[in-house]
C-alpha cells in the first residue's frame, strides 16, 4: 500500500495505512479541528488524509484553505481536502473564483473541483451555466493534465447535476473527444464525458451499463474455469504437506 501511496505522488512520508482504516479512526475521533491542523502540520500522508476527515469547514478562513492547499503537489491531497472541507466552507466560492482564475496547476484543478461540488449541493446559484459550458470547451484542450482532470469532472457533474444541460454537456464531451490516454482499469468507469454520465445514469436507475455487464460476464466464466483463484500461501501448502505425511504409515509399519 505504501508503494501504492507513493507511485501516486504522494512522497516519502507515508506508512501505508488503508483508507477503510483512516476512516475507522476519524468515526471513533468525530470532528475535532485543532487536531486536524496538527496531523496536517505532520506533512505525513496518511495524517493529512485523516486531517481532511476531522477539519471544521467553518472553522477556516480564506487564508488558512490558501496555506493547506496551494503548497500541495499530490492530486489525491488536492481533491481529499476539496471534496471533504472546503466544499462544505462558507469561503468555497471565494476560493473558487480565486484558483479557477490562476495559473498554478493544482489550485486550478482545486477550483473547477469546487465548483462541481457545489453545483452538486446546490449551491452554485449564481452560476451562468452557458458561459461556464463554454469555458469548459474553451479551456480543457489546452490546460495541464490535472487542470484537465478537474474541468472534465464539472463537465460531468453539471451533465448529471443539471438534468436541462445534459445533453449540451454530452455533446460538448463528444466534441472535446478522448483527451485521457490511459488505459481504463477494470471496474472503473470512463472519464469520456459521455460514457461517464452514461453509466451514472445507468447506475442511478439500478441497471448495468454493457461494458460493465461484459466485464461481469468475463469475471463469471473465469472462476467457473477456476481461473483467478489466489494460490495457496506457502505456509498452507506446507501445514497440508505435513498433515499427508502423518497420515501415511511408516517404512516399519509397512515392512510387517
């Protein structure tokens, strides 16, 4: 898992403690700021992770958000404090505009994060919908990946958050085309725009989109090959050796 944690950017000052851990701690914990800031201040992976879980939103001022975020350079850092506190912080929209308008890669990323979380929650009222769907055409050809990553995510959540853009949004994705290179791992949904609504709606509905019936379907006829089974540990194997062997008769026992 630390290997994992630092392949995805996020340095040498991490442990390796799963996700579903952290969240264990921060249900047993509650909110509790002061020692947020004092996990945050560790500069340790995991701690910022459960920091973002702790944090009071109404607790920050414009400032202090500015001094958490921009002097991070780990994406998944980036969209843990966006999606967790600053969405929920009465300072979001001022954050908002200020990142979006700037030119440092993952604040921007942050920015376009923020406006999709509030167009989520309904708070994005003041939003001229139009001119944003065209900046979004605008911008995304041209903008670093991870700016990249975080206009599509609003893309995808005003199509699926505001059911009248839709099918503008649909559209633009199809004009903007496959910008992500990487291959899709299984079990993971597209970031094309439209595939991604496709399946959110799908999802929504209680149905399968066809690639995730497809990817069902191939897992099925594996194990009913007995294909992906995990490999006996050695210890198993070993523990199962000696269990056979005592049960075999010895050499004297065999010679009389």
């Amino acid at each position: 898992m630390r290997q994992r944690y630092v392949r995805d950017g996020a340095g040498d000052n991490v442990f390796g403690v799963l996700l579903g851990k952290l969240r264990g701690l921060a249900a047993a914990l509650g909110t509790n700021h002061g020692l947020g800031l004092e996990l945050w201040a560790t500069g340790n992976h995991e701690a910022r992770i459960l920091a973002c879980m702790l944090l009071e939103p109404s607790a920050l001022t414009e400032k202090e958000a500015r001094g958490l975020l921009e002097p991070l350079s780990n994406p998944t850092l980036v969209d843990e404090l966006v999606g967790r506190v600053l969405v929920h912080a009465p300072i979001a929209q001022a954050l908002q505009v200020r990142w979006m308008e700037g030119s440092a890669e993952l604040p921007r990323r942050a920015g376009w994060k923020l406006l999709a979380g509030r167009i989520a929650r309904g708070l994005a009222t003041e939003l001229d919908v139009g001119a944003t769907l065209a900046r979004i055409e605008r911008e995304l050809p041209d903008a670093p990946y991870r700016v990249k990553e975080g206009i599509n995510f609003c893309l995808v959540w005003i199509g699926l958050h505001l059911p009248a853009y839709t099918a503008e949004v649909i559209a633009i994705g199809e004009r903007l085309g496959r910008w992500d290179p990487r291959p899709i791992p299984k079990g993971c949904t597209s970031t094309y725009a439209p595939e991604w609504i496709a399946a959110a709606l799908a999802l929504r509905k209680g149905e399968k989109t066809a690639a995730r019936k497809t990817m069902e379907a191939a897992a099925k006829a594996k194990t009913t090959r007995g294909e992906g089974k995990p490999a006996p540990s050695k210890a198993k194997a070993a523990l199962a050796r000696n269990k056979s062997a005592g049960k075999k008769p010895s050499a004297g026992r065999r010679a009389r």
